[in-house]
C-alpha cells in the first residue's frame, strides 16, 4: 500500500526514477478514484430513514396528468383505469391527458370512450418529447397549478396527488416521486429493478440529502405547470429527463424527492430487450457527456454547485462500465507489476461497498441474490457487443458484395 501513499505526495511525482508504468498507473489511479469516492459519499448520505417535511396543504391545487403512450394502447387504458380507480385526490381537482402515438384504431377507440384528452401528435413515430410538447400545446400556462408525467404502464401511489400537492405548496416546482419496478418475474427484470433502487438512493435521495437537487428518471415527475409550459417547448432530443434537468438547474430550480410516493414501472425482462435499451441509454450518454464536459468549468466558476454536480454526474461512467473498467485495470496491474496492483482491489472493494450500501431492502434484494448469477453475462456481452456488431455489419456487408457480383 506504500504506493497509495506515495502518489499523494507532491516529490514522488518530481521524482525522475519513476517509471513510464508507474506513472500512468498513478494517473488512471487518480483518475478512477474520483468517481468512486463520490459514488460512496452519495451511497453514505443515502442511509438513514427517510422523513417527509411537508406539512398538509390549506388548499387543493388543479393538476394535469399526462401520460405518454408509444405504441402501447391497452397498457395505457390500463394504467388509466387503475389511477382514476385508486386516486384518493379529488376527481374534479384533475383531468388525464394522453399523447397517443402509434395505437391500434381499437384501442384508440377506447380511449375515446374514456374521461380523458386525446392529443394524437402530428408524427405516426415520434420521440416522447415531441409528444409531450405536442400535448403542451394545447393548454394555456395558467390552465392548471402542476403537471404529473407518467409512462404508459406507471401504477403510482394513491395519495401520490395529495403529496404532491402538498410539497408545492410548500415550494416545491419539480418533484421526483420513487419509481421501482413491478414485474420480477425474470433475472434481468431483477436486475434491472435492483440497478434503478440503487440510482434512487444515490442520486436521489443521496443528492437531496446533500442539499443537491435528484436526479429525474422521465416519468413519475411532477412541475409547475407555467414553468413546465415555458419550458417544454425548447426540450429536444428523445429523453425528457436530461432535457428537463438542464432547463431546470440553469434557472436554478431545486427538485425535491419524494421517496414515499411509489411509482411502479415495467422493467425489460429478457436480454434482448435490456440490450436494446442500453444500447439507446448509452446513445443519449454521448451527447449527454459532451454536454457536461462544455459546460462544467464555467458552471464551477460561476458558483452554480446544483448544475456542477448534475454535470459531473454525466461526466463520470456508469456504475456498470465502471465495475468493468475497475476489473480490468486491476487485472491488468496484476500482470504488469503486482506491486503496484493492491490500490486497484481497494478502490474496487470501496465501490462494492458503495453499491452494498446503496442496495435496496426487501423482495428485490432477496431476489437479487438469487439473479446476481446473471451479472458476468450481461457484463461480457455489453463489453463484447460492439466487437460482436461490427463483425456482423461487415459479413453483412461482405455477403451483400457477393451478391452483387454473382448477379
């Protein structure tokens, strides 16, 4: 462990005897550290009991509810039925909305039938941003006092409205409720629940408590609805949640957590699907990451702390690259020089422990020890797929060629 600490020290790095391995080994040392101490920090605010501050409200505000279809009409009526069903909030203090894109003319049909509004975008394939300004559009900025977005197939709490209600009354204009998954019915869906309760605890409840603003998901939010309207309409891109994230901190609204709203959300549940929407989440990570890397020194300099931290947290890899990329450097080390190796299977460990921390109680967490067989698999193939891909294009490519010339 002696070269942990030498590489704190300012004369080892003047020191000309060191080697072209251990220099570089210090740098990505450093480097890699900064991410999993920060992981840790947000995992080690994250414990304790979660305690809501709002008070009840003295007056009931009108709320929007929009839910945001792509393509999944009997999903949606469902979801609808079971929110007008279950809502304790006043039925006159709030109207359902629905941005309908890509449905069947039968469950179109239906929804028409229903105690809603129908926007059908201008678009027969269209992103959910555009659809949601599509909605937007039709409403004035002083029609209703919140807007509620949900997904398709969201079941939320309740009381969720009258929580809700009761934070914006107490100043709240962006609220994040807690979305967890329903069906884990498959390893995958279990893995993919166990991986959003960790991003909840920590970069929810963990920003909050650290007096930063939560990270938003892209369903189960709640805005002003004034705000949202002025807002939505400069939105672009595919992912409601980073678009709103950077209107929101550039005018520095706060976005509050509300940990005992449940929102439950389907999971993808097979491999194919979890490796199609990495592949998209990973997509929207370029920009997202180049976005943050602009802007963060001038954020930094500005004192703007709220907008910094969100930047950094695009900036830094996913808690799933960065297991891998923590293994292979320390396998690697090992290899080179295992002198210099017993720093990397620390900072390992402490991420572990960070994730360990930041793990959810209960069903999923029993589950997860019985799915975390999975991991190595799924780690190999999103390590693998983009070899995988680009093999398959040029035998594509190639049989396409021969093809050609037979003909």
């Amino acid at each position: 462990m002696n070269d942990l600490f030498n590489i704190l020290n300012p004369d080892w790095w003047m020191n000309e005897n060191n080697s072209a391995l251990q220099i570089t080994d210090a740098i990505l040392f450093l480097i890699f550290s900064i991410p999993v101490c920060y992981i840790l920090l947000c995992a080690l605010f994250s414990l304790g009991k979660y305690k809501n501050p709002y008070p009840p409200a003295a007056i009931q505000h009108r709320f929007l509810v929009l839910f945001t279809v792509l393509r999944e009409g009997k999903e949606v009526i469902e979801s609808i039925n079971h929110f007008i069903d279950t809502q304790l909030y006043p039925r006159e203090k709030y109207d359902i909305a629905v941005a309908a894109t890509g449905l069947d003319e039968e469950d179109l049909i239906t929804l028409l039938q229903m105690p809603i509004n129908i926007v059908v975008p201008d678009r027969d394939r269209c992103t959910k941003v555009y659809a949601i300004q599509q909605v937007m559009e039709r409403y004035s900025p002083n029609e209703y006092d919140m807007v509620l977005i949900l997904n398709s197939d969201n079941h939320i709490d309740p009381t969720a409205l009258e929580l809700f209600n009761n934070a914006y009354y107490s100043g709240c204009d962006s609220i994040q409720a807690h979305r967890i998954t329903r069906n884990l019915n498959t390893s995958i869906a279990v893995l993919g629940a166990v991986s959003e309760e960790i991003n909840n605890n920590l970069f929810r409840k963990g920003h909050t408590r650290m007096g930063f603003s939560a990270a938003l998901i892209g369903s189960a939010m709640a805005f002003d609805f004034s705000m949202f309207h002025e807002v939505a309409p400069s939105m672009k891109g595919g992912d409601t949640s980073t678009s709103m994230e950077v209107a929101l901190l550039n005018q520095n609204v706060y976005t509050e957590y509300l940990e005992e709203v449940i929102c439950y959300s389907r999971k993808e549940d097979s491999n194919e699907q979890f490796q199609k929407r990495r592949a998209e989440w990973q997509k929207g990570r370029y920009y997202t990451r180049w976005y943050a890397l602009r802007h963060l020194p001038l954020a930094l300099l500005r004192g703007e702390w709220d907008l910094a931290n969100k930047l950094f947290q695009w900036i830094i890899p996913s808690r799933f690259v960065l297991i891998v990329l923590l293994a292979m450097l320390a396998i690697g080390i090992t290899i080179a020089d295992w002198t210099l190796c017993p720093k990397w299977y620390v900072l390992f460990l402490t991420l572990i422990i960070a994730f360990v921390l930041a793990l959810p109680e209960g069903e999923i967490a029993h589950r997860f020890r019985r799915a975390i067989w999975v991991m190595p698999y799924l780690i190999a193939k999103s390590v693998f797929a983009p070899l995988i891909n680009l093999f398959t294009f040029k035998r594509k490519k190639s049989n396409e060629k021969e093809e050609g010339e037979k003909s």
